[in-house]
C-alpha cells in the first residue's frame, strides 16, 4: 500500500519531468497517481497537457474537465480546455468553457471583495467603539459609518449606535432619520423600533411612539416592555377621560 510520502515522492518526481517537458516520462507517473486514488487538479491538468501535445484529445478534453470539477478555479485548466475545443472546430462548447471561468473568476473577485470589505467594516467598528468609549462621539461616529458603508448585512445594533452618536451630538432629528431609513429596509427589526418609539417619546411625539410600540407588538406579541408601555399609554389616556 502506498503512504503520502510515497504519492508525494511520485508527485514531485512526475511535476519535475513535465516541467522539463519530459513528457514520455511523466506521462505514467501521472497515471500511477490516478489510479492510486490521488485527485490533486494539477495531476489531472498535466496529464491532459501532455494528452493535448500529444494528439490524443479525447483523453486531454476528458483530463482537462476533471481538473476542472475538482478545482473550477483552475485557469490553465480552462484555456487548455478552450483552446482545445476550438481547435476542433466546437466552437460554441469553447466559448461556454471560457464563460464558465470567466464567471467563476468574477464572482470569486466579488466574494474575495466582499470579505475584505466586511473585514474593513468589523475594525471599522471596533475603532469607533473606542472612540464612543471615551465620549468622541464625532470620531466615533466617523468610524461607524464607514463601517456601515462597508458592511453587505444590515446590523440593527450598527445602527442603533449611530443614532445614539447623532443624539450625542445634540442632533435629534438625524438619529430619528437614521432610525427610520432602517426600518423602511428592514420593517421587523424590533429593537430599532423600540429605539424609535423612545425618541419619539422624548420629543414629545408620543402618538408616534405609540404607533412603535403596537408595530413591535404586531411582530412580537409577547414583547414585554412593549406591551407595558401600550398598557400604561391607555391607562393614562383613560383616566385622563375620567
């Protein structure tokens, strides 16, 4: 039975002569590793090269797609293959393959971006944390919006934090705005909604504070400070009847 040293020893060897374009020589190692089991994408590619060089490209179309289901990314894997169907006058299969890798690539540009981006808006975050820390609200809030513009998810709790640095910053009606432009997007975030119906509350909106506080109800029934709040606001208004 063969060990990982041995696939190892045999691997290194086989790249050495296709490196060397000592095709004859790599061709059945490269083999011997297939049939041993060994599914590295490069194992597969060489071969369909050497199979492509060759002549035989049935056997190099067939080696080309396995490096290709085993690893989509495999660029050389890709042209080889285009270049190859088009060589054979299969035009429309050529120009799919270059259009899958083409795609592929894209989209793992935008994943790699993406990652990025959220990994820019978490420090982002963290540094404004700092500044909110030690009441440089203006800086803090510099920070968390950078990070909002960052960031593909919505965090209500991201939000919540910007608006209490507008309230800070004695700018009320921004930290309402902020508030709201997230519900408009994301209309069952309970906890923003809560937020809303205090500073509605405090500016003396208590109308609108109510309306958040039955929204937060419609969407969580057993919201308990909600619910008091609902309860007390028609006590208060009854009595006031009385």
């Amino acid at each position: 039975m063969k060990t990982t040293t041995d696939f190892t020893e045999v691997y290194d060897l086989a790249l050495s002569y296709f490196e060397d374009d000592k095709f004859t020589s790599a061709e059945p190692l490269l083999n011997q590793l297939i049939i041993k089991g060994c599914k590295k994408p490069h194992v597969f590619f060489m071969l369909g090269a050497i199979y492509h060089e060759g002549g035989s490209f049935s056997k190099a179309i067939r080696c080309y797609k396995r490096c290709l289901q085993i690893d989509a990314s495999f660029t050389d894997a890709s042209v080889g293959l285009s270049v190859l169907l088009n060589d054979l006058g299969r035009y429309e299969e050529g120009q799919a393959v270059f259009n899958n890798a083409k795609t592929f690539y894209n989209t793992q540009s935008r994943k790699n971006q993406r990652l990025a981006n959220e990994k820019l808006s978490q420090k982002h975050q963290e540094t404004g944390d700092l500044y909110f820390k030690y009441e440089r609200y203006k800086e803090a809030l510099d920070e968390f919006l950078k990070s909002e513009r960052l960031s593909s998810h919505r965090h209500p709790e991201l939000i919540l934090t910007i608006s209490d640095c507008y309230i800070k910053l004695k700018n009320l009606q921004r930290g309402l705005s902020t508030l709201r432009g997230f519900i408009k997007h994301s209309p069952k975030a309970v906890s923003v909604r809560m937020q809303l119906a205090k500073l509605h509350w405090v500016n003396g909106q208590k109308q609108m504070a109510l309306q958040e506080w039955k929204h937060v109800l419609s969407i969580q029934p057993d919201h308990p400070v909600a619910k008091r709040y609902v309860d007390d606001f028609n006590f208060i208004q009854l009595e006031g009847q009385i």
